[in-house]
C-alpha cells in the first residue's frame, strides 16, 4: 500500500478507507510517509479520518443488511469473532465502538454494530473518536520519534 503515498492526500483517504472495511491493509503506513515527506500534520489526520470512518460506514451498512450471513460467508469472519464483538457490545454498550480503531476486532465491532442497529449517529460520534485518536497518536509518536 505504500505506492498509495504518492498520490498524495487522496492516497491516504482511499488507503485508510480500505483499511477500515473487512480488507487486511493498514494505513498507518501511507501516513507516516506523508508525514516524513513534510504533508499538513492536521490535514492529514482529517483525510485519513474520514477515509476510515466511512469505510466503517460500510461495514456498518454490511450490518444492517445482510448481518451475520455476510460476515461469515462474504468475510469470512469466524463465529468466535463475531461473538467477541457482540458481547462486547453487551457489556460496555456503544461506547466500545472507540476501539473501532483496533486490528483483528475493530471491523467486526463495526459490522455488529450495523447488525444490532447501533443509532447511526452514536456510532459516527464513537467511531470517529476512536479512529481520530488513533492517527493522532500516530502522529505524536512520529513526532516524538522524528
């Protein structure tokens, strides 16, 4: 995915917005290599924002229509898996959407959040938060390091 840094700010959108769907990419990398090639600190943490929010938004959708058949069939997402996200759910409530952000459990939480019709605008105020956060502390991190 590292070729998606040079195109740049819609690079980065595209990059992160696969990464947030059920696809196994990261683009923490694309990021930081846009960082290092001296990109809008602030503007990057928006794009790559927003590109992952509304590829959760499509898993959210996935969710609402074709719930646990999709997941397991189409994504190919173990049952243990998707109970994981779902009591998840059950114990913490929407709030558990903030580690959208989070590899391996992060996708599923979207989709069972779609699939227990989560309130579409709780789930666009946690999730973007949780993924916010998490390019912000990649962002602090480069720097702190750079």
């Amino acid at each position: 995915m590292e070729f998606l840094a040079e195109y740049g700010y819609a690079g980065l959108f595209v990059c992160a917005f696969l990464a947030a769907t059920i696809l196994p990419l990261g683009s923490e990398i694309v990021f930081t290599a846009l960082l290092i090639n001296q990109y809008n600190m602030f503007l990057l943490l928006g794009v790559a924002t927003l590109g992952n929010v509304l590829g959760s938004l499509v898993n959210y959708v996935v969710g609402i229509r074709g719930g646990n058949w999709i997941m397991t069939k189409l994504f190919r997402l173990s049952n243990i898996e998707i109970e994981f996200a779902e009591n998840r759910f059950k114990k913490y409530g929407n709030r558990v959407l903030l580690l959208s952000w989070m590899p391996v459990i992060g996708d599923p939480l979207t989709v069972v959040a779609g699939i227990l019709k989560v309130n579409f605008w709780l789930f666009i105020i946690f999730v973007s938060i949780g993924k916010f956060l998490r390019y912000l502390l990649v962002a602090v991190t480069f720097l702190g390091v750079w």
